[in-house]
C-alpha cells in the first residue's frame, strides 16, 4: 500500500466448474462500503463523495475496484483519492477491513490481498469543487449533446428527403438515356460485333497457320538433329572398335616379345647351371686324384 501500490504477484486458483459470483454486484457492495469510509475522498477519481453526505454517481460504483476471484480466495486492487493531512495506513487498514467483511458475506471466501494505490491527495474542499464541476461539466454536455443530436437528425431528415428525390429523378433521366441508345445503336452494336467476330476468325486461323509451320520446322530441325547424333555416335563407335583392335596388337606384340626375352633369360640360365655344375664335376675330379696320390 503506498502512492504507486503495485499489483501482488500472488497467483489464485481458478474458480471450480458450476461456481460463479456476479462480480459486478460484488464490486458495487465494496464501493457502497467504502462511501463514508474517514480520509477516503474518492475511488478512481471520483465515482462518490462524502463530503456532502451524499453518494455521487452511484450508477458507477465498479469503476476503480479490480476484483479478482479464485477457487475459495479474492484479490482486490483499488485506486483511491485520500484526503489531505490524513494517515494513510489507517486508511489502508480500514479499507481492507471493509472489503474484507463484503467479500466474505457474499461469497465465503479469504482475501489474500488488498492492494491500495493512492492516486492523488487533495483537501474536503478542492475534491468537492472538483466532484461540483465534473457534474455540471456531465450534465452540461449531456444537454449540448442532446440538443445537437436533435438538430443534426433533423437536417439529415431534409437532407435525406431531397436526395431522394434527385436521384429518382437522376435514375428516371438515366433510364430514358439508355432505352434511347438501345434503340438506335442496336444494329450498330450487332455489326460492329459481326467484324470483330470475323477479325476474330482470321487472326486465328493466321495463328494455327503459323503454329503448324513453326511445329514442322521444329520437327524438321530435330529429325535432323537425331540423325547427326546418330552418325556422330556411329563414328565414335568405329574409333572406339579401332582404338580397342590396336590395343590389343600392341599387347599381343608385347606379350610375344616378353615371351621371347624369357625363353632367351631361361636358357642363358640352364647354359650358366650347366657350366656350373661341370665346374664342380671337375673340381671333384681333381680333389680325388690329389687324394689317391698322397696315399701312394
């Protein structure tokens, strides 16, 4: 509760299915409470006064009060003009009291907050001239309202009237206008249909002609583009076989050739063993005889 009270930040429970309160009744009752409540000059600006014993526009006794209703718990946010020189905590206390009691007669249910923003501070004196001049300024636009609204309906009857009346006239005009033209442009309009039916017809036929053309010519252009394709793939394939039969002469010519050098590496090998092995004969040979003359 303060000058700038801001909303709690409690979150209620939702009202349960089947259970409803009329919460403009409710909000009516608080605002009714509230009218003779000490230091309280006003709720939301002014919807009461009791300055003069008396209650000022009773037909608005919500305005200000935020009412908000839970499963089995309530909220109420106000907004108030406090009275000069007055305690405001105990205004604070006395107000939450009040809505309090309303609360729990009407619906049973716990108050977890009463939030009070203190909108303005004024003197018993100026919230009455201000309340006095918010009625007569009311009052005084409700008549000027009025008496504009009665005027204005009647110069839009007279208004309304004579323009009917120019636009009958207006349509009658227009009808004749159009009857007469329809008489004497009929023929007119049938010939000029006539021409443009047959310009019509020949600029069509100019148009199939041209696209029978144009579709020949394509297909012409593509026969020809198959059969170049085809010649092109015929020669490619010709290369292809070519290149393919001289590959294969090649690597025969090769395979021939290491044949050969193979055969002439096997027997230089057999030539070299056989050398080798009359070497080693020979070498025997001369070993025994050395040994068979020792012996002697």
């Amino acid at each position: 509760m303060s000058n700038n009270q801001p909303t709690s930040d409690k979150t209620l429970n939702p009202s349960p299915a089947g259970k409803s309160y009329n919460r403009k009744a409710i909000k009516k009752q608080i605002g009714q409470a509230l009218a003779n409540v000490d230091g309280l000059l006003a709720v939301d600006g002014g919807f009461f006064s009791n300055l003069a014993g008396k209650i000022v526009n009773t037909d608005k006794f919500t305005s200000g009060v935020k009412l908000v209703l839970g499963k089995e718990e309530a909220r109420v946010d106000l907004n108030v003009i406090a009275e000069y020189k007055k305690n405001v905590s105990d205004l604070y206390h006395d107000i939450k009291r009040l809505v309090i009691d309303v609360i729990r007669n009407m619906t049973g249910f716990s108050v977890i907050d009463v939030n009070l923003k203190v909108l303005e501070v004024k003197t018993q004196v100026k919230q009455e001239a201000d309340s006095v001049s918010l009625q007569d300024h009311v009052s005084h636009m409700a008549e000027s309202t009025g008496e504009f609204a009665s005027h204005t309906l009647e110069k839009a009857k007279d208004g309304i009237g004579s323009g009917i009346a120019a636009v009958t006239g207006k349509v009658g005009q227009g009808i004749e206008a159009a009857k007469d033209a329809i008489s004497g442009g009929a023929e007119e309009a049938k010939d000029a249909a006539e021409d443009t039916a047959d310009q019509a017809k020949d600029v069509a036929e100019e148009t199939v002609d041209q696209a029978k053309d144009v579709a020949e010519e394509a297909a012409d252009q593509a026969k020809e583009a198959v059969e170049d394709g085809v010649e092109a793939v015929e020669e490619r394939a010709d290369d292809a076989k070519e290149a393919a039969e001289e590959a294969v002469e090649d690597l025969a010519e090769a395979g021939q050739e290491a044949t050969e050098d193979a055969k002439e590496l096997a027997q230089e090998a057999k030539d070299a063993a056989q050398e080798d092995a009359q070497a080693v004969q020979e070498a025997v040979s001369s070993s025994s005889q050395e040994a068979n003359s020792n012996q002697a």
